[in-house]
C-alpha cells in the first residue's frame, strides 16, 4: 500500500515525520510526505519551529493525492493556515482512511499548532478524520471537558467526534499501573489496557497513529487495527530505554 505522512520534521529523529517514514516502512508501507514544518530538537527539547507556507504545504498534497493513496495520517500542523489548506484537500479525499493525531505540543510542552488554529482544526479538519487519536491534555483542551474518569473520557471522544470519526483516546498521561486506551466509536466503547512500562519514549503517538493508519489502508477492521497499533507501540516502548 502506499500512505502518505502529512506531518512536521523532527530533527532528533525520535519523533514526527521521521517515526512516521520507519513505522510505515516496519509495516510493508510506501510512503509519500507532505512536510508541514521543519523543528530543530534535541537534548533542551524545541529549539527552532519554521512553518512551512500553505502554498508550498498545498504544493506537496496536490502532488501526493495526484498519484493516489491508500491511506493518510496526519500529524502536526503548525498554524491555521496549514490546518485550512489540508483539511479543504481531505475532505475531498474518497476512500482512503485518514488518522489525525491532534499534535498541540511536544513532550517538552513546546506548542507544535498555534492557539489560533485549534478552531480551524475542530470545525475543518477532524470532520474529515476516520480515526482521531488524542493523549488526554488533547482531548481536555479541544473539548473543554474533564477526563478524570473513564465514564469523562467516553464523554469527550463523544462531544470531540460529534457522532462521525472514531476516537482513540490513549491513557498514557494519566497516573497508575495500568495503561488504558479507549476506543470510541459507533459500534460502541473498546478497551485495551497493558500493564504501564517503567520506560518512557518519544514518538509513540506518532508511531501509534501511522501504524493504525498501515492497518486500517491494509483492510484491516477498526479494533483489530487498532489493537495492533498499540501492541507496535508496546514493543517500542519495550525497546526503549529505562527511565
Ligand atoms: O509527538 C508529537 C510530535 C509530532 N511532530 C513533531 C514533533 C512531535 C513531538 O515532539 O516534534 C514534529
């Protein structure tokens, strides 16, 4: 299959378009890039952000769909204009599944789509969205709602899809043994927990959202691909350094 990554450049390597390009290629994948941004990271976190132009952004979408995908997964943005020219091109995309990961910031806590943007984002982009795939600070702010519980959490995929994508709300910044993930969707709420790993890593949303987006281009049905997407993840993690 060939997929396309529509994300932002990671110069560490350990995050963004970089983990998209290896978790497409770990799955048999071709894959085309639309880069939206070119970030400078590495030990001290964010140190440069430039913001490709949406002429240029456009550019490269008009080019990757003009040969077709199979699939397409969405990362950071950078600002509202970028948000507006991607989701007018993928909203118009037919048969192809998209993922949107809604970067809003770095681990480091750099913002990676400007505050301007978070309503071009909700109104335009997610819409157009298959599978979106929010960390919970994500799903508290585009939503507004609490996500303490996981009754809260059921309740913001359902207000953030608005009864259209499916919503992947991923556990891993809340407290507690157990990792739970939380599937929302029309056939009903799936639940995948794994015990949490003294590790941490970089990417792993990235890595997440492009893996889904192999699964489900591949024919795959939404929870088996989305159970395999996380268990990618596990193993990432698993190979990653101790914390
Ligand atoms: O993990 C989110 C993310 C996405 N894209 C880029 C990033 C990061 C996190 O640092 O740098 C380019």
């Amino acid at each position: 299959v060939r997929l396309l990554a529509i994300a932002g450049s990671d110069s560490s390597g350990r995050a963004g378009l970089q983990v998209d390009l290896a978790t497409f290629a770990a799955h048999g994948a071709e894959a085309a890039t639309v880069v939206t941004a070119v970030t400078a990271q590495g030990g001290g976190g964010v140190l440069a952000i430039e913001v490709i132009s949406a002429a240029t952004v456009a550019a490269q979408l008009d080019a990757a769909l003009d040969e077709g995908v199979d699939g397409v997964k969405v990362g950071m943005l950078g600002d509202a204009r970028v948000v507006e020219v991607v989701a007018r091109r993928l909203a118009a995309l037919r048969g192809a599944p998209i993922v949107v990961d809604p970067v809003l910031a770095a681990s480091s806590g750099m913002a990676l789509l400007e505050d301007a943007a978070i309503e071009p984002l909700r109104r335009l982009l997610l819409p157009a969205a298959t599978v979106i795939t929010p960390n919970l600070p994500e799903l508290a702010r585009l939503t507004g709602c609490a996500v303490e519980s996981d009754g809260d959490r059921v309740a913001a995929a359902r207000s953030l899809a608005a009864g259209g994508p499916a919503v992947l709300v991923k556990g891993g910044h809340a407290e507690g043994a157990l990792l739970v993930d939380l599937l929302v969707h029309t056939g009903g709420v799936a639940r995948f927990e794994h015990p949490r790993q003294a590790r941490s890593a970089r990417g792993t949303g990235c890595a997440l959202a492009s893996a889904l987006t192999a699964r489900l281009a591949r024919g795959e049905a939404l929870v088996d691909a989305v159970r395999g997407a996380i268990d990618h993840v596990q193993q990432r993690i698993a190979a990653a350094a101790p914390r």
